[in-house]
C-alpha cells in the first residue's frame, strides 16, 4: 500500500465538489481543485459522497455468531434469562471469542466502520478468555481498526463474588474502559455497587461506560447516584450510560432536570433505538450539548437473531425509531454513527479534516440522507490511510 494517495471527483455532503490527498495515514489536503502531488498515485472517486468512517459505538464483538450456522434462539423472556442462557451456552458449545470477534470486526471493516467500542464479558465462569480472544483480535487489526474493548460484568459484579478482581486485572492487561451493569435490578446494592465501580476505574485512571437497562423510577434513581459519583470523583466526560431507557419514561419535567445534569457533567449517552422500549430522547438531548451516539448491540447471538454490522443500516434504524423524515434530521442520524459516536467514545484525530487519520467511505449517493435509507455498496473504505474494502469486499 503506497503512503500517499490522491482521491479526486469526490463530493461533500453539501455538495461541494473535492479532492483529498492522504500521507503517512493521514489527511494532508482536503478541498476543491488540489493539484496532485508529485508521484503520488490517484483513484478517481466517480463523483462519489465523501464520508468519514464509521463509529460502532456499542457492540460485543466476543459473543456472535456471524457466520456460523444459525442459533436456535429458546431463551426466557427476563434479563435474567439472557445472562444465564448465554453463560451456560458459551461454557459449553466451544465459541471461540477471538475468531468470532475477528470475524465480526472484518465485516464491521468490509462495510465501513474504522473506529469500534466493543464490551467483552469478564465473569467468573470464563475468567478473562473472552478478552484474550477479543485483544488477539484488536491486535490483528490494528494498523486498521481502532478498538476500544470495555472490561463489562455482563452476569454482575457484587452478585458474583471475585467479578471485581476479574475486573481489576482486565484492565491492568488492556481493557480501555470499564464497564457496569445495572447496580439496583442485577447487583441489588446500587451504592456498593457503584462506589466499586469508580474505584476501579479511578484507581486504572480508566473512563466508565455503564449499562443501564433499569426502568422509570428504579433507573432514574440509579442514574442520580451514579450522575452524584462522577460529581464527587471529577469523572466529568468520562462516563457513558448506554441505553438509558428510564429517560425516555420519566415525566417531561423529571426527565429534562436529569437531562441538565447530564449535560452539565458531560455524561455522553449510547442508544441502539431499540423498538420495543422506551429511549432517551434524541433532539432534546443534542439541543441540551448531551453528545448521545449509536450502536448495534449484540449482533446474531444468543440474546438476539438481529442485526448487521453496519451502520448506515443502524443510522437508518435510529432514523426510524426517531421518526427523522427531513434530509437534515437524517443527517443528526448519520451523527450518531460518526462524529458523536467518536466525541462520545473519546476517538482522537477523526473527520473530514486536514490532520484527521485517513478514515474515509466513498458511496454513490447524492446525499447523506440518502446514504442513511439506500445503504448503498461501499465503493472504497479507507482505514487509516489504507484501502481495506472496494466495491463492498475486504481487499486487505
């Protein structure tokens, strides 16, 4: 792979017709009528829209099953159910978390994500495999993709003794975030509970991002310790509440003071915009400066048949369930999946800017709202500075 490239015949969301010269993985000119660079090769972009990578801001990479034959979902319907349905099965059925997360991570590639945050599941049963396999995989790729891996407590931490320990030595052996789930519903004691939780990170010098399934009341009481913990710790913009699906239940007023809170904290929230329970809301957080992102979840495992890696597919979703019709709340939706998902992770270095690491998707598509809804073919994927996918295949 050459260290620079010159991509010309390109256009930018606001049509703006452009070309874009990478050196050394990075964006060295960006804009209309460059003259190329002595002895560097050039692609012409056939007048394709210009995007940056992808953000997959929340998946598990260590627990699908893509590609494998398919999963005969029988599970419960409780969270409960899931946790030690999926325990039991993985203790069992010889799922390799580092091939499957390779797997999975390629094809996040091969459709245009460049920047992950992945949860793996630390337990008492698996002990750290499940991040062995995950951080093989994140070393495989990291001259492409650029991984964080969350140390997450998928069956609890208090409730099982020796978690945290597991924890501790997650992080001390390359986890990046630390995870938590539910301290009311799962861990039953949500101020122990959270006072481990930002001991460990704090002790690691780690951000925090926390599942947060607990409904109306329950979750927004949660919520109010936890928002109190990042006060009293100076965590300010280095915790994340994924789901958060009690604020998309509370009363308006009960729900906009937490909302305050949030934003006055700089507590970033992850939404899947699932369709069958209540979300945060997604204008009123933005117009609040709450940086709220997208993920897939879980993708084809034993908690769910659903999803593909891909995030045009999850913008549109997200479009969807926020009922954005106009081109430019279309565009909020293709945010969540780019320049939120990598203000909410912490993603250094990204966008369509001289600096910027050269991650770029090229589509035939006259617009992003467009982009969003035909999830057109990726024409050419480039991942810091290198073509990993053309024409909507891996080449790398």
């Amino acid at each position: 792979m050459p260290r620079s490239l010159h991509l010309s015949n390109l256009r930018l969301a606001d049509g703006q017709r452009v070309s874009v010269t990478i050196e050394d993985k990075r964006i060295a000119a960006l804009g209309p009528e460059l003259a190329v660079p002595p002895g560097v090769p050039v692609e012409d972009g056939g007048d394709a829209l210009l995007l940056p990578g992808f953000v997959e801001g929340h998946t598990h990479l260590d627990k699908t099953h893509w590609g494998l034959p398919w999963y005969r979902n029988e599970v419960g319907p409780l969270l409960t159910d899931r946790i030690s349905n999926e325990r039991a099965w993985r203790s069992t059925s010889g799922h390799s978390a580092e091939t499957q997360s390779l797997a999975l991570a390629r094809a996040f590639m091969q459709a245009g994500t460049t920047r992950l945050r992945t949860h793996v599941d630390i337990d008492t049963d698996a002990g750290l495999r499940h991040l062995e396999g995950v951080l093989a995989t994140r070393e495989t790729l990291r001259e492409m993709l650029d991984m964080q891996i969350v140390a997450f407590p998928q069956s609890g931490m208090l409730i099982r003794p020796g978690t945290a320990e597991l924890l501790d030595r997650a992080l001390a052996e390359g986890a990046d975030v630390l995870g938590a789930l539910d301290p009311a519903l799962i861990d039953r004691d949500p101020v122990a509970s959270l006072n481990t939780t930002f001991a460990l990170a704090q002790r690691h010098g780690k951000p925090i991002d926390i599942h947060l399934h607990e409904p109306g009341e329950v979750g927004a009481f949660t919520l109010r310790l936890l928002l109190e913990r990042v006060e009293a710790t100076g965590m300010q913009g280095q915790v994340v509440i994924s789901h958060g699906f009690c604020l998309g239940a509370l009363p308006e007023r009960e729900r906009d003071s937490l909302l305050d809170r949030i934003a006055h904290l700089r507590v970033a929230l992850m939404t899947s915009a699932p369709p069958s329970v209540t979300v945060p809301p997604l204008k009123t957080c933005t117009d609040k400066g709450i940086t709220i992102f997208g993920g897939n979840d879980g993708i084809r495992d034993t908690w769910t048949p659903y999803g593909v890696p891909d995030m045009l597919e999850r913008a549109m979703l997200i479009g969807m369930r926020y009922d954005l019709r106009r081109d430019d709340d279309l565009q909020l939706a293709f945010d969540t999946v780019s320049v939120a998902g990598a203000r909410g992770c912490g993603f250094t270095d990204y966008g369509l800017r001289v600096g910027a690491r050269a991650d770029l998707v090229l589509v035939d598509a006259k617009s992003v709202a467009q982009a969003v809804v035909a999830r057109p073919k990726r024409k050419l994927v480039m991942a810091n500075g290198r073509i990993v996918a053309r024409d909507g295949a891996l080449v790398a």
